[in-house]
C-alpha cells in the first residue's frame, strides 16, 4: 500500500503535465512520454531494491528504537511514581511537622524550664553552701579574736596588777600580807 502511494506521489507531476500538453486532432489522448515511464520504472527498481536489502535492518533498526523508546517510558514511569511517592511522604512528613509544631514547641519549653530550674536550684545551692562557709568561717574567726583578746587582756591585767602591786604596796602592807599567807598556811595544816 505505501509503495503505490509513493509511486502515485512520483508519477503524480508527469501526468498532470501530460494532461496539460496539447495534442492535435482533437483528440485528447494521455500520453506518457517513454522517458518518464523508463524513470518510473527505474524508481519503482529502486525502492524495490531499497526495500528488499534493507528491509531487515530498518525493521531491527525501528525495532531497537521502539524497545529503547518503550524502555525507557518505563524507566521515566518507574522514576515518576518513585518521585510520586517520596512527594507524597515529604508532604506527610511536613504535615506531620506541622500538626505537631505546638507539641514539639511545648515540649522544648517544658525542658527549657526544667533547665532553667536545675540551673536555679544549683545556684542555691551553691550559694547556701558558700554562705554557711562564710558563717562558720566568721564564726570561728570571732572565736579566735575573743580568745586572743581575752589572753591579752589576762596578760595585760596581770602586767599591771604586778605593777600596781609593787609600787602601790607598802612596808606594813607587805607584813599584812605575809601575816595573813603563814596563818593561812597554819590554819590548813
């Protein structure tokens, strides 16, 4: 069928001219000059021979080219609903995300304020803890400065009773004293 299309298609133009050429007589035969037809003739040998030795590998060549075709439709399907699907779970990853923003929100704030109270209640406790170190260190310093105060203070009252009591006592004093110390000391016996 498409042989005798093309040939209609290539002997086309020749009879149209042999339709318009002019004949005498009147009479209106359709002659085809026997060049044209020895061309048709010639043409229709070729694209028979064409055909015939090339027949095969235009087949295999469309045929190549029909399963590389198909081939790689299938690739561009397989690609495509592989593209489908991950759309399909970023889309319900990202509504995922967003239906629960307010809980993740919550739960970061929740744990924020669970760190801001730890951190709190370390510094309290480190606060406490140096405090009572000041205190007691405080404590045992106004300790230790009463307790040398008083031995100074004994130090400095015995200084200067001695002093007293050498310059101050007299002669009959003195014999009082030492009056007083042997009755003592005879009484006890």
């Amino acid at each position: 069928m498409k042989v005798l299309v093309n040939l209609l298609i290539i002997l086309a133009p020749a009879i149209v001219f042999a339709a318009g050429a002019e004949h005498g007589d009147g009479h209106h035969a359709i002659e085809i000059p026997k060049v044209t037809i020895y061309q048709a003739i010639n043409i229709i040998i070729l694209f028979a021979g064409i055909v015939y030795f090339t027949k095969d590998s235009i087949v295999s060549f469309f045929g190549g080219r029909k399963s590389a075709y198909l081939e790689a439709a299938q690739k561009s399907a397989f690609a495509r609903e592989q593209a489908e699907r991950e759309f399909v779970d970023i889309k319900n990853k990202l509504a995922n995300l967003n239906s629960t923003r307010q809980e993740q929100l919550a739960k970061a704030q929740a744990h924020a304020n669970d760190l801001k109270n730890q951190i709190i209640d370390e510094a309290n406790s480190v606060s406490k803890r140096i405090k009572d170190e000041a205190e007691l260190t405080a404590k045992l310093e106004t300790q230790r400065a009463q307790k040398e105060l008083r031995t100074q203070l004994l130090a400095d009252s015995v200084d200067a009773a001695r002093i007293v009591l050498t310059k101050d006592i007299g002669a009959a004093d003195q014999q009082k004293l030492q009056n007083e110390f042997i009755n003592h000391i005879e009484v006890s016996r």
